[in-house]
C-alpha cells in the first residue's frame, strides 16, 4: 500500500515541471516584447528651394503729385472730376487772374517798346549820344574861335588907343574859357569814338533784357494761375469749390500715376544683405493672388527709428487692382538652390545641449536614431541640410519630439495599438 501510494507521489513531482514550461514560456514571451511608438517620416530628397524674405509693406503709387497754386487767388473752375484719368500738361484747374492778366499785358507792351529803341539803335549809324556830341564840340570850337577873333581884334584897337586895357584883358579871358570848353568836347567825342557806339549798343540790349525778364515773370505768374498735371494718371482729391481759396502751400488737385505701384517694407538688417535690385518678389493683398514685382530700392542707409532697411518692391497695376495705402504682403526671393537637400521644418529639432539642430532617422532596424544636422536656408516648411543626411534616409516629421534614441517606431497609419507581433496575438488567443 505505502509503495502504491509512494509511486504515485513520484509520478506527480516528475510531471510537475512539465506542466509549469508553458506558464514559464508565456511570462519570457511577455518580457521580449518591443514597445512600439507610431510616427509619421518622410524621405530627404533633393529639390529646388528659394531663399524668401517676407515682410509687411505699405502701398504707394509709381507717382503722386499734390498740386499747390504758386498764387494766392480764388478758385476759378475745376475741368476734370475725382477718378477722371489725365493726361501730362493737361488743364485740371483755374484760379481767378484778371489781375495777373493785366499785368502781363503791360509788361508785354514795355518789353514791345524796349525791342523797338534797340532795333533803332541798331539801325543807326550814329546813335543820338554820339551826335550830341560833336554837335557839342562844333558849337564849342565855332566860340572858341569867335573869341579868339574878339580878343585879336580888341588888341588891335587897343594898340591905336581907341579903347581901353580893360575891354582888351576880358576878351583874353572870354577867349581862354572858350578854348577851355571847346578842348572839353573834343575830349568828351573822342572818348565816345573810341567806345561809345558799342556801349550805346549795350545799354539799349540792357533795356531790352530788362524788359522782356519783367514780361516774363508777369507772364509766368498768369501761367500759375492755371493748374496742369505734370504726369499722367487718375484724379484723386479736388478738395476746393469755386470761389474757395486755397490755404497757403495746400493742394488744389492730387494727380496719382497707379499704373504701377510701390509696396515699401522694411527689413532686417541680416535679411537686408541678401536683397539686390532686380531680385524677384510678390505682393499679396489679402485674400487676394499674388501678384508679380520686383526689387527697385534697397535703401544704403538703416532707418533711424527701426534700425532697419527700407526696401521697395514695384509690380504692374492693370485695372487699378492694388490701391495705395493698403497694407500687403511682400515676398522677395533673395536666392535660388537649384539642388538643395531638403526636409520638412517639422522635422528638425534643436539639439539637447542647445546648439545645433538634430533629426530623427528612421534606420534599416526599425528604430529612430538621433542624428545631427547642419542646417542652411529655412522656408516656413522646409529647411535645407547642408550636412549629416543623405537623400532618401526617412526623418520622423511627427512623434519625433521627446522621442529617446533608439525606440522601435511604427511609421504612418499602421494600428497605434500593434505592440505586439501578430504571432505573439495568436498565442495568447489560444
């Protein structure tokens, strides 16, 4: 009986570790699983990619004028109305000039008259100062020897003793002052031979200047009476009624050239380095599409206040789409990469120690693997690499972000719940 039972016992210890192997099995399965983390990668892959500097600007017209009146007068009459597309020099305003007319008249006929006096002097061969004189000099010579003839004859006299010294010592003196005045206007002709006629000449070419510089202005000031546009474009502001007059240094009319348009931005003095004349740009209006420019301005000089650069972008304008004042969008394309490797922004993280930038690579094993990168030019949703990956090598763009190194990860839409490989399912449904 003892030996029965001894012999069973024995049977049931030997079979014991038999039945624990597959409980010991499961909990060494359980210990070997993978946690898996599902994340999102795409491929490095090489592309072209533009360096784009993108600011807020300000819209201007190509050209604007602010018509002030060089006058001070009533507003006569407009001839052309707000939004009324002009022409260069045409006739937009008048400012009462009857005044300013009358003036001009005048001095149209003095300068009339002037020209006439130097045609004359031109025309005669002896101007009138010049036969002023030697009329002067024969008259004083006809004195002089009517004197002289008084004073010889006197002494004559005197010597028969018909008269006195007196009468003999006064024609002396008569003819002596005679002499004197006649030697004067020989001097005074002389003079006016060697010179005169070339300066009579002159001064009659004065006169004319003179005149016609007084016509001039008179004129001028009634030509400023009428206001004309200096470019061509579209009427923008006619803020008078007739009779008003305008305050002192405001416009009467505002001319706008809007067949092109000026957006200026300022920018950041690094960014300010990349642009040149010429670079390509767009300006977008909100909600609008974008509309081609290019750089025409980047300004030498920083500003003031902002420490910044200004810069002017200009685009066509067909139709007046783009109104001055409104606030756009510019994007100038500083530089072009024809072969850039390129990955999304998402997927470059700054490094753990605080310099440098990492990406998370999908490896051949399955697991992500921390890599350092060298970054170059940065869009808003791509960055270029410069060095540390290789086109093709898969980067996780999300999940990556806390992500240690080394962790097996599940890529796209696969289940987030497949922690476990389907034969381990099979397994423990059984």
């Amino acid at each position: 009986m003892k030996d029965t039972r001894f012999r069973r016992w024995g049977r049931a210890l030997l079979l014991l570790p038999l039945a624990l192997l597959p409980w010991a099995a499961g909990c060494s399965r359980e210990k070997a699983i993978t946690p898996m983390v599902r994340v999102q990668a795409v491929a490095a892959k090489r592309m072209p990619l533009d360096r784009v500097v993108t600011a807020e600007a300000v819209l201007y017209p190509l050209q604007e004028a602010a018509l002030t009146p060089k006058v001070i007068a009533p507003l006569e009459k407009y001839y052309v109305d707000r939004g009324a597309a002009v022409r260069r020099g045409q006739l937009l305003a008048k400012l009462q000039n009857a005044d300013v007319a009358a003036a001009a008249l005048e001095n149209q006929g003095a300068y009339q008259q002037a020209q006439a006096n130097y045609e004359s002097a031109v025309a005669a061969g002896v101007p009138e100062e010049m036969q002023k004189a030697e009329l002067e000099e024969q008259q004083a010579k006809k004195a002089y020897e009517a004197a002289e003839m008084v004073y010889k004859s006197r002494e004559a006299i005197y010597k028969q003793g018909a008269i006195a010294r007196k009468e003999v010592d006064q024609a002396g003196v008569a003819a002596t002052e005679a002499k004197g005045r006649y030697a004067i206007a020989q001097r005074h002709l002389a003079a006016l031979r060697q010179g005169g006629k070339e300066r009579a000449l002159q001064a009659a070419a004065g006169e004319l200047t003179a005149a016609k510089g007084r016509y001039l202005g008179a004129a001028a000031q009634l030509d400023f009476t009428e206001i004309r546009s200096p470019i061509d474009g579209v009427v923008t502001d006619r803020p008078l009624f007739p009779g008003e007059v305008p305050a002192a240094g405001s416009a009467v009319v505002t001319v706008m050239n809007l067949s092109q348009v000026v957006a200026r931005a300022h920018v950041a003095q690094n960014e300010a380095t990349l642009l040149k004349v010429g670079d390509a740009a767009t300006i977008t209006e909100p909600g609008e599409a974008a509309v081609p420019a290019k750089v025409t301005v980047v300004s030498p000089a920083l500003d003031p206040n902002s420490t910044t650069v200004e810069i002017w972008v200009q685009a066509a304008n067909p139709g007046d789409r783009l109104r001055p004042g409104a606030t756009v969008r510019v994007e100038i394309t500083a530089e072009h990469i024809p072969d850039a490797l390129v990955v999304p922004a998402s997927a470059v993280l700054p490094a753990a120690e605080g310099e440098g930038n990492t990406v998370m690579v999908v490896g051949a094993d399955g697991n992500a693997h921390q890599t350092p990168v060298t970054v170059g030019v940065r869009q808003e949703k791509q960055v270029q690499i410069l060095s540390g990956l290789q086109p093709g090598q898969r980067v996780i763009t999300q999940g990556a972000y806390g992500l240690p190194d080394g962790t097996r990860v599940q890529v796209d839409n696969q289940p987030a719940e497949a922690t476990e490989t389907p034969s381990q399912h099979g397994e423990d449904n059984r």
